[in-house]
C-alpha cells in the first residue's frame, strides 16, 4: 500500500517539471494538504471527496481566495488522477472548484504601491521607476523597456507608442511622477539604469516578494506581477476618478471595452451614478426641481 507522501515523494517530479517557476508553489499545495489532518501518512485508497471539502474549508478560513483554494485543489487532484490512472487508487477523487469572480484582476493598494517602490529605491532604483511609470500610465512593461529619447524628451505631457502588443500606435498622457521616473531612466548615466535586464530583474523581483511576505504586505500565495501595475492604473482611472470606460480604454491601449469593463468595481459608489448627477447639474434639472418643488409645496 502506498501513503501520500509516499507516492508525492516517488512520483512528483515525473508529473511537474522542477525547472518551472512555479514548481515550489505546487509542492506547497501538496505539503499543505499531507499536513492537514495527518493525510500525508493516510494510504491513498482511504481518501474521499469529503477531505477535499474539508480542506477547502480549512484554507478558506485561513484566508486564501477562492482562486487560490482552486490552484491547491488542482495540484492535489492530479495527484489522485495519476495515482487512479496507475491502478492505485479504486476510484476517481472527484471534487468542486469554487466560483471565482469573472474577469477581475489583481489591483495593489496605496500601501502595497508605496512598499513596492520603497523597498525597490533601495536595492534597484530603475526598477522603483518602472513601478512609478507602469502605476501611472498603464504602460506594460515591454512598452516601458522600449522608451529611447526618440520617443521621450523631458518635460513632454504625453509620448507615443509606435506598436503596442497589439500592433496598434498608442499615445499615452504623462504625470509629474511618470515623467520624473522616465527622466532618470533616460538620464544616460549608466550606473543608474543601463537598460533593460531580464535576469536582474527576475532574481530581484522574487526578493521584493519575500521581502513584502515577511513585512506582511502581501501573503505567500498572492498573484505578484509587474502586470498588476497596469490593473491598478486602469481601476483607479475608473473607479477613483470616474473616468468613462471608453476613454481608459484609449488610454490603455484596449481594443474591446469588455477588457475595460472588467475594471469597474460592483456595489461602490457607482461612477455612473455620480456622473450622471452632474449630467443634471450641467443641464440644469437639479434646479429646476427646487422651483417646481417650491412652487407646488412638494419636500
């Protein structure tokens, strides 16, 4: 008879490739389920469904997302799949994915942003940099790491992509903080930034992770992507500062609206809301009502 841990520790590394980034995570989905309720000394044929549930359940009251309790699921049924498939196991393990939220995108914080980039000035100021521009304009960063001085001179308000990853041109507005970090960036001094490094920048972006994880910024099993700059740029736009859809939409390069509309938080103070109130403002009605409300007694 074979336990989990057994068969995890004999057999692991024929179903994931160990090279892979993501390898570690699975094996903590697969250890996290053996430590749970002893399941890793249980034989295989003893498990049910239920200890999937129950597992579920443990994980969601330790705080993990539905999305995330998904991922741990994933990694334990193929497992149980190989294991069936070998002639281990009678049958199947069947189990439910949670729902997840359609369409919604890993957004930062005020506080996740200002940790990012602190930590970052530190160790690897270009990268800070990068932060700033992707949060302020919604730029991937490819599209950052293409910037020369063809396209950006200091102090312009805004500068134009000639092929986004989308193959279309893009003109992209510039704050003070965008146009500050591309400024440095484009310096041409050389002990600051010498251009775009995938290796430095991947090595020193997993220390940035652990570094957030200890400081308790984010969780250990936390989506952290350079990409969830852009996200955050797109929710603010809409969400903070009310900008229609269509218009973020230009701004970031967006074909389908669908992509857009993605952004739009439900159950806030609807942005459609308040701009239609200030459509009554701009026509006139929100005064007119006092008249005829005044003029008939009506409160």
């Amino acid at each position: 008879m074979t336990t989990y841990n057994d068969f995890i520790g004999q057999n692991a590394s024929r179903y994931w490739d160990e090279t892979t980034k993501n390898y570690p995570q699975i094996m903590q989905h697969l250890k996290a389920f053996g430590d749970f309720r002893g399941n890793g000394e249980r034989q295989l044929n003893d498990f049910q469904p239920f200890d999937m549930v129950y597992f579920s359940d443990y994980l969601l009251e330790g705080g993990r997302s539905n999305s995330t309790v998904n991922r741990y699921l994933s990694s334990i049924g193929k497992i149980f799949t190989k294991a069936h498939r070998m002639r281990i196991t009678k049958y199947p393990m069947t189990y439910e994915k949670l729902r997840e939220p359609k369409g919604r995108n890993r957004v930062y914080t005020n506080q996740q942003i200002s940790a990012i980039v602190s930590y970052l000035n530190d160790i690897r100021p270009w990268m800070a940099d990068y932060c700033i521009i992707g949060v302020n304009t919604g730029m991937r960063r490819g599209e950052i790491a293409g910037i020369t001085r063809e396209v950006y001179t200091d102090g312009a308000h805004s500068l134009v992509l000639a092929k986004t990853k989308n193959g279309d041109k893009r003109q992209v507005p510039l704050n003070a903080p965008a146009r500050e970090a591309l400024s440095r960036l484009l310096s041409g001094n050389r002990n600051y930034y010498n251009g775009f490094q995938d290796s430095t920048w991947k090595r020193t972006w997993k220390r940035l992770k652990a570094e957030m994880v200890r400081m308790g910024v984010f969780a250990e099993d936390d989506d952290f992507v350079f990409h969830s700059m852009r996200h955050t740029c797109a929710s603010n736009l809409v969400n903070k500062l009310m900008v229609p859809t269509v218009k973020v939409a230009k701004i970031l390069g967006q074909r389908r609206l669908e992509t857009t509309m993605k952004y739009v938080h439900e159950g806030n103070e609807d942005s459609s809301i308040v701009l239609m109130e200030q459509l009554a403002s701009k026509i006139g009605f929100d005064r007119a009502s006092v008249v005829i409300n005044s003029v008939y007694g009506i409160k």
